[in-house]
C-alpha cells in the first residue's frame, strides 16, 4: 500500500510504497528523506548531455535509434535538480542482451527496471551526474517525454507554471525522489493536455 503525504496542496495523492519502489529497483532502497535541491539553470547542462550522448553512441552504434536531453536540465532558464536527463530510444528495451553489457562496459549502472511501465530502464552516469532513460522504439511515454520538453521550451506561461510547482513542492520533506516526481504529476498532465491541443 502506498503513503499519503501531508500537506493540503497533495491531499488524495497515492505514494509508492518503499515494498513497491523496491521491486523495481536494483540494488538497496535509500530513503531520501528531506526536500529536493533545485539547482539555477546551469548552461553546462546541454554541455554535459552532448558529451554523454557521444559516449553512447560511440558504445552502442546502430542500436541507438534517437538519443535527446529531456527534464528540465533540457529547457533553457528553467531551474531543476542538477541531473542531466537522457532519453535512449532503441529497437526493444526489453532485450537487454542489445545494450545493457555495453553501456555497463562504458561504466553506466542500471538503477531501475520497469518491466510493466513501458520496460523503461533507468541508468546513473559514469562520471557525470546523469538519468539514462531507455525506450523501446514506440513507446509512448519518450514521446510525452519529447511533447512536454518542447511544450516547456516555447511556452513561458507553461514554464513558469512548472517551475513554481516545482519550487513550492521542492521545499517539502520527500521520502523518495520519485515522490515528488509523482507530485509534479498533475501539473505535468495539464501542460500535457495544452501541448496535445496545440498541436493538432
């Protein structure tokens, strides 16, 4: 069973529970247990997501099928925690034999597999602070990944939105960084909903 956090803002909100966060996770839950640190925008940041996307397509060849910088490490001017995100599209993420030994010899480490979400995979950084997010080709959740990052990018109403959300949650006491993840969440949708609509 999930834990609800306190707070009026997140009544009704359903968190993982550690039982439920560590059947995904490889290796020991550590509890988090304090707000999240938000950094400026840093414009190293493009920076380091150029360099890492050059490592992984120097270890993985063909079987990167699109490689982008996603979170909010990706939107100009906007603060986040100082993580680069990095969406890895490939054929099947499932068939891990394709790329998992590979990224692992260039010293990547998987962190989470996601078999009932998408079969995403998350990977940490060699050297630098990064979230490898890998996808199947098709998968609907690197294209949210792709709308939202635009959305954010042309939309100052919309970053401003976020950005304050993001402010206001960052300074609660989390459990889990996926907890806060999950917090964002309905604000994410909304500006989801706006990005869908604008496009068609």
């Amino acid at each position: 069973m999930g834990s609800k956090p306190a707070g009026d803002d997140l009544a009704g909100l359903e968190l993982a529970s550690d039982e439920d966060l560590q059947k995904v996770r490889i290796g020991p839950l550590t509890p988090h247990n304090a707000p999240i640190n938000l950094a400026e925008y840093d414009p190293q940041w493009p920076t380091l997501f150029n360099r890492e996307a050059d490592r992984i397509r120097t270890v993985l060849g063909s079987a990167v099928l699109r490689v982008e910088h996603v979170g909010s490490t990706s939107v100009p001017g906007l603060t986040a925690k100082p993580i680069v995100d990095i969406l890895l599209v490939v054929v099947d993420s499932a068939d891990e034999p394709s790329y998992v030994p590979a990224l692992e010899a260039a010293g990547y480490v998987m962190r989470v597999r996601e078999p009932d979400w998408f079969e995403h995979r998350l990977f940490k950084g060699p050297d630098t602070d990064v979230h490898l997010h890998v996808f199947s080709d098709g998968a609907a959740e690197a294209d949210q990944m792709l709308i939202f990052r635009d959305r954010l990018r042309t939309s100052e109403d919309d970053r401003e939105l976020y950005e304050r959300t993001k402010r206001r949650l960052a300074q609660q006491t989390w459990r889990h960084m996926q907890h806060y993840a999950t917090a964002k969440s309905a604000v994410v949708q909304e500006i989801l909903g706006r990005a869908r609509r604008s496009r068609t």
